[in-house]
C-alpha cells in the first residue's frame, strides 16, 4: 500500500506542478514513447538474466508491494519452533529428534507451527542443522562457518532481483534519449510543415526524455529498494536459526539460546521475553496437560 500512495503523491506532484504551470497534460501522453522505452527496457532485462530470475522479479514486486515480510507472529512460531525441538534433543534419545526431523510434514512438533511449516526452505533450513545437532561430531565454529556461507549464497540469490531491476534503472534515462532521439529523427522528416507541427513533434519527442528520467527515479529505483529491503527482512529469520542452534552447541539450555535468537529481532518487530515464553514455552509446556486432562 505504501509503494502506490508514495506513486500517487510523485505522479500527482508532478502532473500539478506542470499544470500550475501551464502545461497540458494530454501533451504528456505519448502512447508510442512508453512503448518505446518500456519495450527495450523489457528485452533488456530478459537479455540479461535468466528466466528463473525473470519470474523471481516479478514476485519479489509482488513481495514488495503488498509488504511480504515475517511479522511478529512468524518470530514467536520459529522460536517456538526450535524451543520445543532443542527441549525434544535435551530429554529423548536422538532416533526419536530425527524422526520429526526426516518428516517434518508429518511431525506433531512441525505441525503444531504451521507458519514455519508452510515456508519449505525454512523447513528445510532447521532441519538441516538440527540433523547436524543429532549427528554430534560437528564442532560449533564449523557449523557457524556453514552457515555464514549458506546465509551469504541465500542474501545473494535473494537480491538477484534488486540487482537486476537496478541494472535496468540505471539504463532507463538512456534509453529515455534513445526514445528522444527517434523522435527529432521523425520531427526532421517534417521539417517543412508549421513551427506549431514541428514544435509539437520535437516537444512529443522530449516527452521520451522525461519518461526515461522519472521512471527510472521516481518509479524502478524506489520499487528495487523496497525489494531489497523487503528480501533482507525475509532473510533475517534465518539469522534466528543460526543464534539459536549456536548457543545451544555452546552449551545454553533451550530457554537461553531462544534468547540469543529473539535479540537477532530488529527491535520494532522483536518480541518481548514476556511474549515468547508464553507463546512458546508455557503455552507449549502446558498444551500436552491440557490434552491429558
């Protein structure tokens, strides 16, 4: 909501500044300028990236838009997450841990916290590393090392499109005197008619300038930064995972190493200690009593 009112407020800036100037908007409206731009724009960006980075742009816009980033209750699910799979590691025998972790699907455990559930890279990601915690001979700075680099290789992919819509950004004024320069080729082929024909030619021709200029600033460049803004908070609950499960290697008990994995929250978003134990440890400790009752 945020992207379309932030449109709204430039487009509509700029559309009554020019009129209280005395332009005409209708002589803003070249159909054949944005077709010019948009269209090379478009070839440009499939040119230069794959088609899987293609499509994964045009989610992350959506991502962006709609503002698809883990809320409050997504930090307290993957917290409690972990809580009760690192209390499962500390109290069963580890044949037992790896049973919900072979199957995530089907384990009471995972089911209990749908929202981690429903994101399959995250799944796979906990499942991943707690394995790692069942097999024991890993040591904490090699696993600390593992993921580092698995964070990096994941910020990297996410931000392909930030990349790429940046690459574009960049090029679009070009391409806006591309559009210009057409234009001036077409208002010479008229260079007998009227000054008022010609000079509605070469005006219409400029249009391509400006369409070029604020697209680029006013519309890609913001749209790429709200994309990467948006992809790093994605990230960043994996961040959680990592402080969790290493303070847990170094020897924190369950309740400890939730607490090094809550203090990765950026601090609008983040839980209070309040919150997470009765989200995630009393409301969890006390669900298998009700049950019995």
């Amino acid at each position: 909501m945020s992207f379309f009112i932030g449109l709204i407020i430039a487009i509509g800036s700029m559309l009554g500044g020019f009129m209280a100037l005395g332009g005409k908007v209708s002589v803003i409206w070249q159909p054949f300028e944005f077709v010019i731009i948009g269209g090379i724009a478009l070839g440009i960006f499939i040119i230069a990236n794959p088609m899987s980075t293609v499509k994964d742009t045009g989610k992350a816009i959506k991502e962006a838009i709609v503002g698809d980033v883990p809320k409050r209750d997504d930090y307290l699910a993957i917290l409690g997450l972990l809580f009760n799979l690192l209390r499962e590691l500390r109290s069963k025998a580890r044949n037992e841990v790896e049973a919900h972790i072979d199957d995530p699907h089907n384990s009471p455990i995972f089911n209990n916290f749908p929202r981690v559930l429903k994101n399959q890279e995250l799944t796979n990601f906990v499942c991943d590393y707690v394995r790692l915690l069942i097999i024991g001979n890993a040591r904490p700075h090699e696993i600390e090392s593992l993921m580092d680099e698995e964070l990096v290789t994941m910020r990297r992919h996410k931000l392909k499109p930030y990349n790429s819509l940046t690459v574009v950004s960049e090029a679009l004024p070009a391409l806006g005197i591309v559009a210009a320069v057409l234009g001036i080729v077409k208002a010479m082929g008229a260079i007998d008619q009227s000054p008022a024909i010609l000079g509605g030619l070469i005006g219409a021709a400029l249009i391509g300038t400006f369409i070029g200029i604020f697209t680029s600033y006013a519309v890609l460049t913001p749209l790429a930064q709200k994309i990467k803004l948006t992809r790093e908070k994605q990230a960043r609950i994996y961040v959680i995972v990592k402080q969790t499960l290493l303070a847990y290697m170094n020897g924190a008990l369950p309740q400890i190493a939730l607490e090094h994995g809550r203090k990765a929250i950026s601090a609008p978003e983040r839980p209070t200690i309040d919150e997470v134990e009765n989200e995630t440890v009393i409301g969890r400790n006390d669900a298998p009593a009700a049950e019995a009752a």
